[in-house]
C-alpha cells in the first residue's frame, strides 16, 4: 500500500442522518456561544512558516513553497458549558491560516484567502465515528439516563469500555497549553496522499508544573508566558499507510506512520493584554473555525469530517460569526 491508495467508504443514507444531527447540536446551542468549544482560554497571533527542503509528495497546497503567513490560534475548552479550566475537559485548538492563495472548497467562498486548521489534544476520538459522537451528545443532555443511553448507542462492551476510556479523552487535566501536543484526529488530503496533523510542542513538559485554581488559569498560565518569550510547535503530518494501521473511516485508532514537519507555528513574544493584544483576542472570538475552510487540496476525509460539513456551517449560522478576514 502507499500514501495515495486510501478510499473513503460513506454508508447510505449518512448525508442526511449527518445534517440531523447537526440540526440536533444547533438546537442545544447556546447563543452566541458555539456548539461546542464554547469557551475559549486566549486568542493569539501567530505566524505560519513553511519550511524548505520538503519531501516532493508534501510540497501541496499550502505547503507548496516555502513561505511565511500571518494566522490567528484560538485555544478552548471542548465541551458546551463555560466551565473552569481546572475540570477536566477535552482541549482544542483552532489555527487559522491568512493570505493562502488558490481554491477553497465551501461554495461561495472559493476565493476567500483562508486555511482553517482544527485540533485536539488526543490522538484520536472519544468515539471511533460521526454516528456515536450524535448519540453520544443526545445521551449527554439528560444525565439520569446517561447509562441506559450509551448503552443503546454503543452496547454494554463498548459502553464499559467508553467509561473507561473518558477520563484520559473527555477528563484529560492539564497544566499549560505551551507543552501541550494538538492532533487533528481525523484526517485530510495532502494533494493526492491522505495524511493526520499533528502539533509539536517545541517546549518540554515540566514535570513539576501544578494546575491553578483560577477559572482561567489556561489562558492566564499562556498569557505570562508569552508576555516572557516565544512559544513555537512544529506543524506535523503523518501519512497514511493502510486501510489496518491507519483506517480512514474509524477515528479511534491512533496512527503509527512517522511524523514529518512541514512548518512551524510561532507565537511572538507580545503582550497579550495590551490594547493590540484584547483587540485581536477580541477578533478571534468573533471567528468562525472549520475543517470545511480549506484548500481543495486539504478537503477533510472521514465520516466524521463528513458530518462537521453540516455541524459547523450550521452553528456559524445560529451564532452568527464574522466573515472570513481578508
């Protein structure tokens, strides 16, 4: 097998079962927050440098030349509510990339000048497909039937198994997003190969480092250490293989195929809290970030990504978020 030989394999009927359940998660939401990854601990500017030397298969897209772009970076919390950094949560991470020339796949935007990068801070899903994240969410909305719930979703051994699972995906506690790893853990097109991201962290994890009792202390941890020095991540992919060790359709296997980097993602040192800094944060929060926002050379791949295409287009709609910056 080679990088290029990946297939999607989309069920029948999925289309519409993918725009139910985005109409479901519009209708939970809350305005003007987004659907999910309501809050946001900082919004930051940043620049996107892609580097030289590159293998010939990874000069695509945006990857192309070597070059360096203006990008705004959103860090959040994943889930609905606007809870405190302290509860365990699962962590995203937003980039969007500005002055990216060439055409977009959201019809009407074909010649906006954006690339849109999404991220968690797991390799893979809570749940393996699009199906059972909708099931998941539905089960969510009333606690008392939680258990009987996700068993009718997932069945008694996967439900056991999910339970286990959650503390380290949907529970995970951290102590700065500057060492934190960010995965797209679901995959997109690299020109012809498909291909996972990843985000390096340029700084090691400090084993002493203890999270803070603030509200906000995420984005207040970020906000000193920018004040202080640069903070850099690596701009990764990893190449698929196989449809065994790096399935297209399942989100819940972690990949196994090396990293390359092809860029890197630099936060100056700034002051985040300077007019110029609340100005800008203020920007991002206005935003809208998603997958779908991308070259026709990184169009997103997976069933998962499939039933973004509804999810986000349709919580951009319900919260009414800014036009795509110029």
């Amino acid at each position: 097998m080679t990088m290029t030989d990946w297939k999607e394999e989309k069920t029948p009927g999925e289309d519409e079962r993918f725009l139910k359940g985005a109409e479901f998660l519009r209708s939970v939401q809350k305005k003007p927050d987004r659907a999910l990854h309501a809050k946001a601990q900082l919004g930051l500017a940043a620049t996107f440098e892609v580097l030289d030397g590159l293998p010939d298969w990874a000069r695509v897209g945006i990857a192309a030349r070597p070059g360096t772009y203006r990008a705004y970076m959103r860090y959040s919390n994943g889930g609905r509510e606007r809870a405190p950094d302290k509860k365990g949560d699962l962590r995203g991470l937003a980039v969007k990339v500005m002055g990216v020339e060439g055409k977009k796949i959201i019809p009407g935007m074909e010649n906006a000048k954006t690339q849109d990068f999404l991220f968690i801070n797991q390799p893979i899903t809570a749940v393996k497909n699009a199906d059972e994240f909708i099931g998941l969410m539905r089960a969510l909305q009333n606690p008392v039937l939680l258990l009987p719930r996700l068993i009718g979703v997932f069945g008694f051994g996967k439900t056991l198994a999910f339970l286990q699972r959650a503390p380290k995906t949907l529970g995970a506690k951290i102590t700065s997003v500057a060492w934190t790893h960010y995965y797209s853990a679901a995959p997109i097109c690299w020109g012809e190969a498909a291909v996972k991201l990843h985000l390096s962290p340029k700084l090691a994890e400090d084993p002493n480092a203890t999270r803070g009792d603030s509200p906000t202390y995420l984005g207040d941890e970020m906000t000193a250490r920018v004040q202080k020095a640069a903070v850099v991540y690596d701009f990764q992919i990893q190449p698929y293989e196989s449809p065994a060790s790096t399935p297209i359709e399942d989100h819940g296997v972690v990949w196994s195929t090396p990293f390359v980097t092809v860029a890197r993602l630099t936060i100056a040192q700034h002051d985040p809290l300077s007019a110029e800094g609340r100005k800008t944060s203020e920007l991002i929060e206005k935003l809208s970030f998603d997958p779908w926002h991308a070259l026709v050379e990184h169009r997103p791949l997976g069933n998962m990504m499939r039933a973004r295409n509804h999810a986000y287009r349709l919580s951009t709609q319900e919260r009414g978020a800014a036009p795509e910056p110029d």
